[in-house]
C-alpha cells in the first residue's frame, strides 16, 4: 500500500487548477460562439413562424374577398300607401 505524499498532493492540487483555467480559457472562446448560433436558430425558428402565420392570415382573407355571399330573392317589393 503507498503512503501519499507532498508531491503528490501538489501534482494534483496542479492538475485540478490547470484544468480549471484551461476550461475557464476554453469557455471564454466557446461560449460566444455557441450562444450567437443557438439565437440565429431561434431567429430562424421565430421567423418560419411568422411566415406561417402571415401565409395563413392572407389565405383565409383573401378565400373571404373572392367568395360573396348570394343574396336571397325574398320577393317582389310591393310599395303600400296609408288609408285614413
């Protein structure tokens, strides 16, 4: 069984602040980039959207405009005078 050390210890105290500021470097350079294309992709998304929406929208007017309603023959208009 070994007995552990002061170097040892150092070493992986080293190792475990290497790898922090490595990650944190990392992070500083990553991030940015990964954050800029998840908003383009929600912008993409927002806009397909839109697009849909607005397609719709001018589907359903435009089916209102070009369709009107027949008008009904009710009959002869018959003009009344009053009797006194």
């Amino acid at each position: 069984m070994e007995t552990a050390s002061f170097t040892g210890l150092i070493k992986t105290l080293f190792y475990i602040i290497l790898f922090y500021y490595l990650f944190k470097f990392a992070v500083r350079i990553f991030a940015p980039i990964l954050m800029q294309k998840a908003v383009n992709k929600m912008q993409e998304k927002m806009q397909e959207q839109y697009r849909q929406q607005q397609e719709q929208y001018n589907n359903t007017s435009q089916s209102t405009k070009t369709t009107p309603k027949p008008k009904k023959e009710v009959g002869e208009y018959i003009d009344y005078e009053e009797v006194k």
